[in-house]
C-alpha cells in the first residue's frame, strides 16, 4: 500500500485552513494544521514528520525571516509553497532553497495542488534515487 503523504498547512486565516484542509483530504493527503508561526516554529523543534509545508508567511506573531532560517536549520529537505497574496513575492528570489510560490486567489486552489503534487513527486524521486525511504531509511535492497 502507498503511504499518504504529510501536508502541513499553515496559515493565520481559519477559512483559508479549513479550505485547504477539505481540498487535501478529498485529495488524498493527511493534513495537519498550524495557525500561527509560534505552532510552526514548535511542530519544526519537535520534528514531527511531514512531507511537505504549505505557508502564508503573513504571521504577525513570527517574522517570515525567522521562519525561513527554523525551516533551513530544522527540515533543509523539506518542500515549501508559499501561498500568499504577497504578489512581490513572485519575483522576488525564494528565500527557501525547495521553495516554489503560488499566489493565493479565489482560483489558485487547482495551481496550488498541482505546485504540490509536482513537488511531492520530485522528492519521490530524489528519495529513492538517494536510496531512502521518506523517513530517511535506508530502503529495502531487492
């Protein structure tokens, strides 16, 4: 059986959460959700597992720069999107080195899980070509 993959959603706007979380369940993720950058920044520490994080760095309690630096020292492997109205953003160089930016509007919802599963399928690949599973174990010699 495949495994389903982690999505972590975090965003400050509990609509925006509850849609998502709807979106990726019908779609087949197991989504865990975070509303503020204090929670991230404490699920990073904890090292919960998860397979990719979708973020509106718009936090009030947490500087985005923060964020970026926990994420690079905590989970360097992990894919992000970036799911924001910050449209400066867009041209801007990603500050995340797996980081792809998807502008959050009444539509994006099809480019968002799609940005998603092409990322989820990268790192797939990535993983088995490196020889582990997403855990980071080795994987089973054939």
């Amino acid at each position: 059986m495949t495994k389903r993959y982690r999505v972590l959603i975090a965003d400050k706007n509990p609509r925006i959460r509850d849609f998502l979380k709807r979106e990726f369940i019908t779609a087949g993720y197991i989504v865990r959700l975070v509303e503020s950058g204090d929670q991230l920044l404490k699920i990073l520490c904890a090292r919960v597992p998860m397979d990719l994080l979708i973020i509106d760095p718009d936090f009030p309690d947490t500087d985005f720069s923060v964020l970026t630096k926990r994420l690079q020292e905590h989970v360097p492997h992990l894919p992000v999107v970036l799911h924001t109205l910050d449209t400066d953003m867009k041209t801007a160089p990603l500050p995340l080195n797996l980081a792809q930016w998807v502008e959050k509007n009444g539509c994006s919802v099809e480019d968002l899980k799609k940005t998603v599963a092409g990322m989820l399928a990268i790192r797939q690949r990535t993983l088995h070509n490196a020889g582990v599973d997403r855990e980071g174990h080795p994987l089973p010699q054939s």
